[in-house]
C-alpha cells in the first residue's frame, strides 16, 4: 500500500473530490485529510462545503475567499494581454488553476503535509495546471492523482463508490454534465455534448438568458479603465469584484457570451465544452474598442501575435514561469495609455462597441477626415507608393511583363 501521513486535497465538493476523502484513506494508509477550496466566485456551490468534506472524512476544510485576488492579479492582467485560446476561449477554467493550486500548497507547507493531491483526470488539462504549480511552490512534495490510479472509469462508477461509502453528493445521473463556475465564467462538459452535432439543451446554461429570450430592448453600458485595468461601469467606480459581479449581470441579462467550442487539450485530444462568460465578454470588446484609440499600429499587431502565445502558456498551466511574467511586463508596458471610456449596446447576445474616447488618442480627426486640411498632404502619398510597391515593381520587369 502506497502511503501519506497528511494529504491536503483541493476539494470542490462536487463528485469526484467528495469521493476522493474515503479513497485516499483507504489506498494510502489512513491519512488525515485535509480539504481546501478557493471562493473564486462559485455562488451557492460553497454551501454547507465544511460540513460535507467533514462528513466524507476529512479532518478540516479551508474555505478561502481569493476572489479579489483572482480578478485583480490574473483576470485583469489576461484582459490587458488580449488573450484568447483557439479564437473563442477566454480561458476561465484556465486561469483560475494556478491561484488554487499556488494556494494549496502553501497551505500544505503550513500543515506540514507530505503529500497534494486533485480530483483532475488523466484526461485532462487541468492535471498539468496543478501539478505544474505543485513543482514551482513545494516541489519535494509527492502529488496523490486517484483518477490515474482507481478504477472508477466514469461517473457511474463514482455515483456507486460514494454511494457505498456514504458519502454525500449532489451529482445524479440525469444531471450529468462537468461544470466549472468562478466569478469570469462557468463550463459545461460531458453529457449531450460528447456529440459535437448536439445542439447544447436551454436548461443547461446556468448564467445566461437564451437571446431569444433576451430582452427586446438594447441596453447601454459605459466602462472606464486605467492603464488598461476597468474601474468604473456606467461612471460608478467599483473595486474589481463588484465591476465584474455588475457587468456578469448585464451580459447575463442580455444573452451574452456563450460559445460552443471544440477545442485541442495539451494532452493531445479534442473535447467539446460549452462556456458563458458574460461580464468577461462586455470586458474584453470595450478593451480591444478602448486599445483601437490609444495603441499605434505596430504595437498593436505585434501585441495580437504575442497574445496568441500567452493564451498558450496560460492554457498549458505554466502561469508561474519565467516566459509568462516576461510577457505580461510587455502588456502592462503596452497599457500606459490605455485610459478612457467604452461605450457598449447590448442587445440578444450582442455587445457592440459604439463609442470610444481617450485622453490619448491617436486618432487625429484632422488628418482623418474626408475634409482636405493642412496636416495631411494627400500629394505625398505618391512617393511612398513608389517606394513601397518597388519589390513587387522589379519583380513584374524579371518576369517580362
């Protein structure tokens, strides 16, 4: 028998890490398990979480409240860095790994346990994102992964086992989708939407209004920013958990921020998820609206291949390394500018940018206008043509046209 003396456990109180208390107990030699759960927004998941991992058999249960945290250090520095995986994915799930498992393990050292474990499966991303961060916080530390050593092979199997060991949970057959929920968005994996053909059933989505079912009229919406960071909505100033909690209620209201995606693990497979991110949707479209003012053209295009590669490292777990910090130095350096105001309609699923001003903008309505004025002379346009298009001019001579 494989063996621990203290196991925290990163608990969410759903199936699979309910079950998890009574195994590790009876696989590694009766240790004291401890559970912890972040608060990252999850709403009434965290109901009575105390008194469950207590009834499955740990010993405590840390319930921790990092959702100014997660908003603050990563939600909006991801939003400064425009961000996005596989041109859909605002990375919700992603993102939040890192600050719980970073979490967990201190509270591990604290506890003075040998050993982390997680309800991730060998399926998964999130198994990379935790065990990463295990490596970068207490690294001699063994991680225990049930789902790579039981042989609980679906979530059937896991019904049975916490059945059998009275252990109480909350997942059923009939509902059988994998969720996720934080404060920037929630997931929906399995069930249906193992057939990519499968439309998503209405009664799936948890936070969001279907848009047919939106209201009929569009609704405006003002977000301020900072240095690319949103302080303010509709010219209220808000701390970043509010702003988010305000904005998640609009998009929510309004039908926005659903995709369906078929996206590429980083362990090599494709699967099929169905998120709402609806305040991070309203965020991301008045940033890009707010950087078309305040960035020029080459750090702007050079900024959207950068993102490309960010979203990747964010994506595959590896938050805390030396490429990702060296990144988000050159977004916040990009940020400096980027102050102002946003305006947003929204209306059946849409959030439409139709407003926009900054102190310092680089759009000059002199040289852009239709008007002929000083600034600009249009006769100059001439030689830089010339001169641009000279390549292409030499090579239509050596081809004889």
């Amino acid at each position: 028998m494989k063996k621990a003396n203290k196991v925290v456990l990163a608990y969410s109180g759903g199936l699979d890490t309910s079950i998890i208390v009574p195994w590790l107990k009876q696989n590694y030699g009766n240790p004291e398990v401890i559970c912890y759960c972040a608060n990252l927004g999850q709403a009434d998941e965290l109901t009575g979480l105390e008194e469950k991992a207590k009834a499955s058999g740990a010993s405590k249960c840390y319930v921790e409240d990092l959702r100014e945290e997660f908003v603050r250090d990563f939600l909006f520095p991801m939003l400064q860095s425009g961000a996005i995986y596989e041109r859909l994915y605002l990375l919700g799930t992603s993102v939040a790994r890192p600050l719980i498992a970073k979490r967990q393990a201190e509270i591990a050292l604290q506890e003075g346990a040998d050993a982390l474990a997680h309800g991730c499966t060998g399926k998964g991303n999130d198994q990379v994102r935790f065990e990463v961060t295990y490596m970068a916080f207490a690294p001699h530390m063994q991680a225990i992964v049930p789902w790579r050593e039981w042989n609980i092979r679906s979530r059937e199997d896991a019904l049975d086992y916490a059945a059998e060991h009275n252990v109480p949970v909350t997942a059923t057959l009939k509902s059988i989708y994998s969720r996720d929920r934080n404060i920037w968005h929630i997931s929906h994996e399995g069930g249906v939407l193992e057939d990519p053909w499968n439309e998503p059933e209405e009664d799936m989505y948890t936070l969001s209004v279907s848009p047919e079912n939106a209201p009929d009229k569009p609704e405006y919406v003002e977000v301020g920013f900072e240095q690319g960071v949103p302080v303010s909505v509709n010219r209220e100033r808000l701390g970043p958990v509010a702003l988010l909690n305000a904005l998640n209620e609009l998009g929510a209201k309004h039908g926005i921020g659903r995709i369906d995606l078929v996206e590429n693990r980083l362990v090599g497979m494709k699967s099929h998820g169905v998120y709402e991110t609806p305040g991070g949707t309203i965020l991301r479209t008045a940033h890009q609206g707010l950087e078309q003012l305040t960035l020029d053209r080459e750090t702007m295009h050079y900024k959207d291949v950068v993102a490309h590669r960010y979203a990747e490292l964010i994506y595959n777990g590896l938050w805390y390394t030396p490429l990702r910090e060296a990144l988000q130095a050159f977004f916040t350096s990009t940020q400096q500018n980027v102050t102002g105001e946003v305006r947003l309609k929204l209306y059946k699923g849409n959030a439409m940018l139709v407003g926009r001003k900054a102190a310092a903008s680089l759009y000059n309505p002199d040289i852009a206008s239709f008007t002929m004025g000083e600034t600009y002379n249009q006769k100059d346009a001439e030689g830089f043509i010339k001169i641009f298009g000279l390549p292409v001019k030499v090579r239509a001579l050596v081809d004889g046209k």
